[in-house]
C-alpha cells in the first residue's frame, strides 16, 4: 500500500468542482478504488431519496449543468492562458490560484531601491513595463555551465512593454555587450554602489554586488522609460520551464554544433526542453557572426514559440500539467516586492491577458560597433531614441495606429502631459544638433545624465560643460535661426514653452544651451511627442511567426 502511494502524484488530487468550476484538493483522488475503499468509514444511515432529477446527478437538467461547467472553466482557462501566453515567466504564477500558500512560498521577492521618485521618469499610466532579466549565474549548477559558482550579470535582458490598452505589446533586447553609464545605487541590503561613466551593460547586475534594482536605473536612465516591475530568471529556469510545458518547438536553417553551448542540431524543425533548451538559448559561436547579436533573435525565436506552446496546448486545462509549470516558475522567479506573491502574479497574468499573440512584436534596440573596442557596441542614434520614444509614447511596432486623442484634464498619460511648445514646427534632424549642457542645479552629475538622455532621443552631438551658477529653473538657449531646434529640445525633455528663448549674444555658428536648474531634481526627462514609425530596418520578430529559423 505504501508503494501505491508514493505513485500517487499530488498533481492529480486537484479535481473540478462542479458546484464552483473551480479546483479543490481531494485526498483521494489518483488513490485505487479498492484502496478507497478500504479506507473508507462504515457508511452512515441513507437518507431519505431525492426527488427524480435533483441535484447535481439527475436527469438531462444535471447533465446541462455538468456541461456548462466544464464550458465555463475552459472559457476561463483559456483566458488564463492569454495572460500567461503574453508573459511567460509568470505563466504557472497566474492559473496556479488555487495552491497559494505552496506556490507562495516558492517565489523570491526583493524590495529595490530606486532613488528619489524625482529622479525617475514619469509614470506610464495604465501602460506596463516589466523588465525581464536572464541572469547568467551558475550557483549550484555544476562546471559543465562555465565559471562555476558565479553569482551572474544581466546576460539576456528585455523591456517588456504593455500597451494601455491592452491590443499589443512590445519587447525590446537589450544587448549585454551595449556600453552604457550605469548610475549609483544601492542594493536592497544598504550597500552603496558608484556608478560607472561607461561600462558593459551586463554588468549592471552582479558586478561589484550590483542588484536587479541596479539594472533597473540603469534601464530607466538610458532610455527615459519608467519600469513598472522586474522578473528575474537564471539558467535553470530555462530547462525547467521548457520541460514544464512538454518542449519547445524551435528551427534551424542549418546544422549547428556549438562545443561552447553543447548544442548538436540538425538543419529542420525541433522539439527541445532541458539542457537542450537551455543549449539552444545560449548558442552564439556557432550560428550568424557569432555574437550577442547573434544569439537574441534565437531568443526571441524561444520566447515566442513558448508563448505559442502555451497558448495553443491545454496546459492550463490540465491539472498535472499546470501543476508542473506553475511550481517550475515560481521557483525560478525573482520579482520586486509589488509582484511578489501568486495573486499579485495572477493579477498581473490577467491584466496582458487581452494581448494578442500576432501583436506582440520583438526587437533589438538599434546598436553600432564601438569606434573604441569592436567587441562592444553603442546606441545607434537616432534610431535607438526614435524606438525609446516608440514605447515611451505607447506607440505599437506591430503596425502604426493613429496618434492618441487630446487627453482630458488630469491624465496621468506622460506623453498628453508633456507640453510640445514647438508643436506645429517642421520636423527637425536632431542628430546633428550640438547641444551643450551646463549644470545649474547644484547636484553633481546631473549634466552627464542629461546628456545620456538627450543622446538617447536623437541628439546625438550633447555633450558637458562646465557648471552654471545655481538656477531654480531648467532653460533652453539657442541663436538666431534655431527655434525649431530649441523647441524639439525642450519638447524631448518635457520643458515649458517659456523654458526656451533666444540668445541674442550666440552667432550663428553657436549651437544650443541646455542650463540645468534645480527644478530638473523634480522633474525628470518626459518622454515628449513619440513618433510616428519605427525606424528603417529596424530588426523584429513576430511572436506568431512560425518560419523563423536560427542560420
């Protein structure tokens, strides 16, 4: 008898309940009826019989109700499934309700530190942006995975970005070898970090004991959007996942073996899970140039096809098979503590439920080679500014909506609530605007980080000067002949029409002058008036396009 038990797996004592089309636990189910039977007490006094067709049990009326029970749950479990097809990661979090306190109990919560709100971009309103981070790190997975024991870096990255309404979504990839300016932080247990003027993206995490909350500011800071949560997975999680779901459909245009990634592959369609899935993800060397670049549209190829296997599959309809994804996630899951319980997940699941699979649209933020080291790469401006602007303003990459209505008083919409003071000027070439940027506020560092931002919205030629006398205002210069530029300036930063005013002392060959004021601490870069399209060639995979094959 002990035997039968063991074999018993707990997955499958969760069983409908009919009276709430919800699931319960039942001890005995998945038990044999004999065992059932021989456990069970001597039967108490019948009761007196009911009416023919009462109940549950009798007659066609009983049968309507049954039906209609296993059609309302499936209704509901496929939305469900929505929810977690458009966030993976939280996919077992969300349907998983009905085991709270042990899936609870699996999940990893931390509290960030972000710094003054001041210093944040505005909110996104009823936007979300999640950042997803695959960390690197080989804790107690063995020397076969490389340096072991390495706490990790931000290895794969995206920004996963949630339209308000709930019609599409868009991820952006950031590549780990991008250099960036990482800003201080401090860790969740009170270690001060300083920041770094120029560094490797991935290293936002792990270096120096940088948290995810680091990688947060550092996201935040390049590209002038507000991140709402993080969700943070390791290598583990991969294999676990993909097998938790029965495998993952993925395509090779060629034979890949990669002795770096273990991955041996045939050219044509493949089912993976486990260290192969995990293999998969990693392959660099072996496919394209060889490079990160390389290796983020195979992750954005597994990404999607998860996204599908769920979504298509009746995972969630299946007690056993939700089971096994849902302990698999909330293991592997590290979020910030306003995501860090089921129901939070669960309401988060449903919330991008609404999110088609065909307008979930993947991407790469634009990068160059660096003139300084060619095994690292940097923003390619504009086009790295014109995409942060995209999802800053709500605007979808799967097709070209038309521009928002006027908001109504009050909005919390960042972009309806940035003022355009040049709103009827021409469009202008920013890449070529030398702007110059002195700091008045008082604060060290303000200016570079100014310049950041100001970089990654198209301006490319920004750059520091020395500081200005103390200000309480943030103002705008420009020489005769400019104020078209002077307007797209100020409009990129969210500034007033009375912010900007012409210098009748600059000449013509002068450029713009940003002067840094003390109110900048109280109000951060908005993200302005988002364009209209994407840029030309920008890279991008469809989370329904089933032809996308690794080369």
């Amino acid at each position: 008898m002990q035997q039968d038990s063991q074999e018993v797996d707990p997955a499958d004592q969760w069983v409908l309940d009919p009276d709430t089309g919800q699931y319960r636990l039942d001890p005995t189910a998945g038990i044999p009826a004999q065992r059932r039977r021989d456990a069970a007490p001597a039967p108490a006094p019948a009761a007196a019989p009911a009416a023919a067709g009462a109940g549950h049990g009798g007659g066609r009326a009983g049968h309507r109700r049954r039906g209609a029970t296993r059609r309302t749950r499936r209704r509901r479990a496929l939305k469900w499934t929505a929810g977690v097809g458009a966030l993976v990661l939280v996919a077992g979090c969300g349907g998983a309700y009905y085991a709270y306190q042990h899936f609870n109990s699996n999940i990893t919560a931390v509290k960030v530190q972000l710094g003054s709100e001041a210093e944040r971009p505005k909110a996104a309103g009823d936007a979300l942006n999640i950042l997803v981070i695959g960390t690197d790190s080989r804790e107690g997975l063995g020397r076969e995975y490389g340096d072991e024991g390495s706490t990790g870096h931000a290895d794969t990255t995206l920004l996963f970005h949630v339209a308000k309404d709930r019609t599409n979504a868009t991820v952006v990839s950031i590549p780990r070898d991008l250099m960036v300016p990482i800003p201080d932080c401090e860790t969740t247990a009170g270690k001060k970090i300083p920041g770094s003027a120029r560094a490797m993206f991935n290293e936002s995490l792990g270096q120096e004991g940088r948290d995810p909350g680091c990688t947060w500011k550092t996201v935040e800071k390049m590209t002038g959007i507000r991140v709402d949560h993080f969700v943070m997975v390791n290598f583990d999680a991969v294999k676990t996942l993909s097998t938790a779901v029965g495998g993952v459909e993925v395509c090779a245009a060629k034979d890949i073996n990669d002795p770096d990634s273990h991955l041996k592959m045939t050219k044509g369609r493949h089912v993976v899970q486990g260290d192969e899935a995990l293999a998969f993800v990693r392959t660099r060397h072996a496919v394209g140039l060889g490079g990160d670049l390389t290796r983020i549209p195979l992750q954005q190829q597994f990404i999607s096809s998860m996204i599908r296997s769920i979504k298509s599959s009746d995972t969630l309809t299946s007690p056993t098979k939700l089971w096994k994804l849902a302990d698999a996630a909330t293991k592997a899951l590290t979020v910030d503590d306003g995501i860090g319980s089921v129901d939070k997940l669960k309401d988060l699941a449903l919330d991008v439920s609404k999110v088609d699979t065909k307008n979930i649209t993947f991407t790469t933020a634009p990068v160059l080679d660096d003139p300084k080291d060619e095994n690292r790469l940097v923003l390619k401006q504009p086009d790295a500014g014109q995409v942060f602007s995209l999802v800053a303003g709500d605007r979808s990459l799967t097709e070209a909506p038309a521009a928002p209505a006027p908001a109504s008083p009050g909005t919390s919409d960042p972009a309806a609530a940035a003022p355009a003071p040049t709103a009827t000027a021409p469009a202008v070439d920013t890449k070529d605007t030398r702007v110059t940027v002195r700091n008045g506020s008082g604060t060290p560092g303000q200016a570079q980080q100014a310049v950041d931002k100001l970089r990654a919205k198209g301006f490319a030629k920004a750059a520091t000067a020395a500081n200005a006398a103390a200000t309480p205002t943030t103002s705008v210069s420009y020489p005769a002949g400019s104020a078209d530029e002077a307007g797209a300036l100020a409009t990129a930063l969210g500034l007033p029409a009375d912010a900007v005013r012409e210098d009748p002392k600059a000449g013509a060959k002068d450029g713009l002058v940003l002067v840094l004021g003390k109110d900048v601490l109280a109000a951060p870069a908005a993200p302005g008036a988002a364009p209209t399209e994407a840029p030309k060639d920008l890279q991008r995979v469809q989370a329904d396009d089933t032809d996308v094959c690794a080369k």
